[in-house]
C-alpha cells in the first residue's frame, strides 16, 4: 500500500514514523531541523493521518507499506526513525529488508509485547455518537472517562472532524480490531539488523525497560540506548531541541 507523504529538504532520505492514533506533522518540529541537510519523507501510516484505510495492522504490513512508499519515492536505503507504534514498524522494516535501511532510530518502544489500555481507549472513541451534530467540546466530554489525561485527549481528537455529519478521520474500526497486533509483536528470528541503531527512551517513561536489553541486543547489533531525563513516551514533544540534537548527531555519526 502507497502511503501519504509530507516531503521536505534534499540529500540522504530520512523517513519518521508517527505512534499509535498520530500522524506525520506529529514530527514536524523535528522534520523541520532536518531538512536543511536531508530528504525528509513524514509517512502517514495505514489507516492514520490521510493515507489509505484497510484492515489488517501486523508490523509486517505496516512494514512492507513503508517499504513500498520509499521505494516509489526513490527513497531507499534510506534512515529510519520511529517513534512508538512507528518505532515498531520501523524495527520490522530493519529486520525484514536490512539492505534498504541505512540506520534505525527507535523512540521510546522496544521489541517486545505491550498491555496497555489502547483497547479502551478505542473502544471509547468508538462510543462517540456521530449520527448527530457534534463539537469537539462533546467529543472531549464523551472521551473523558476513559481518557482522564486532557492533553492524551486533545492528542485524540486532532483526527475527529466535528459538525453537522461529525466523523473520524482515521480508520478507527481498522485500528480498534488491529490493537492486539499492535500492542503485540512478532517473532521474527532468526533475523536480525546489524546496521547503526539507537534506541531513546524518555527518562519518566516505563515503555523500555532494562530487562528488555537481551531481546534489544538479539535482533539488533550493539545498539546504543540513550535517555532523555524529565521526558516521558511523547519524548519529541517534552524535550524536541534535545530530541533534534540526538537525532542529527546519530544520523551525522
């Protein structure tokens, strides 16, 4: 499946990939530090931002989506940089094609399997009433409960299209049922990525662990694993200077 793509800058092709419920302008303060001196292609992954909607969300479609949309821009090998979800897909693309990924960098996810309240969440949103007017004020009210965290809910809601024929502009029934393989993660020795990869983790985040380290090491040669203190899983947003700094001193290594 071809992807929506936000390009911008020229030289050697960086692609970034959006986490769970995001979509591409969630790394816009990063793409921008980046394209004075590289090729920088936002993907919209599936169902998510203004790309296609189809069901099915194993990393291994979301992998070969990726992929496919590189390849059609003229894009590969190219880096890859993903942050959550995206970081996960961008794991899968390193080990299922190496050849085509210069370099993996991983925000704030490691190769393992999740438990998070993602299956809630969807099912709030799916709750939402759309077969009446609507303002985002009412989708944030019906959102609360499952969704205490103001700020998670506004994060939420950039993909609800209020009014009078209010809708979701993402494939959300897609994402709703995929959450198990998105929360999940496959097995897939015995391949592994021997190119440069950085894995960063936010400091008051608990999505990478230390006894993830032998799982990390096994499908990744010697990756490096920095921490950003004071910064939690949206890592970009907390601390975006030190988040750009690490990102241009690791692809300029």
């Amino acid at each position: 499946m071809k992807l929506h793509v936000l390009e911008a800058g020229d030289g050697p092709a960086v692609a970034l990939l959006h986490g769970l419920f995001g979509r591409a302008q969630n790394l816009g303060t990063l793409a921008r530090r980046l394209a004075p001196h590289y090729r920088v292609l936002s993907i919209d992954l599936r169902n998510h931002g203004a790309s296609p909607h189809a069901a099915g969300m194993t990393y291994e479609a979301l992998a070969g989506d990726v992929l496919e949309t590189l390849a059609d821009a003229g894009a590969l090998p190219a880096s890859l940089l993903g942050h959550s979800m995206g970081g996960k897909t961008a794991m899968a693309a390193a080990l299922l094609a190496p050849a085509e990924v210069k370099s993996l960098l991983v925000a704030d996810i490691a190769p393992v399997p999740y438990a998070h309240r993602n299956s809630a969440v969807g099912a709030a949103m799916l709750a939402i009433p759309l077969d009446r007017p609507m303002r985002r004020a009412d989708a944030d009210a019906a959102l609360r409960d499952a969704v205490p965290d103001a700020g998670v809910r506004s994060f939420l809601l950039q993909n609800f299209l209020p009014g009078a024929a209010p809708a979701w502009r993402i494939g959300l029934a897609n994402i709703a049922n995929a959450l198990p393989d998105i929360e999940g993660w496959p097995d897939f020795s015995p391949r592994t990525y021997a190119g440069p990869t950085l894995f960063v983790r936010g400091g008051l985040s608990d999505y990478v662990l230390p006894e993830y380290a032998p799982v990390m090491t096994k499908l990744f040669r010697a990756p490096d694993i920095r921490k950003i203190a004071d910064a939690g899983h949206w890592l970009h947003a907390d601390k975006p200077d030190e988040f750009a700094d690490i990102v241009v001193a690791f692809l300029q290594a």
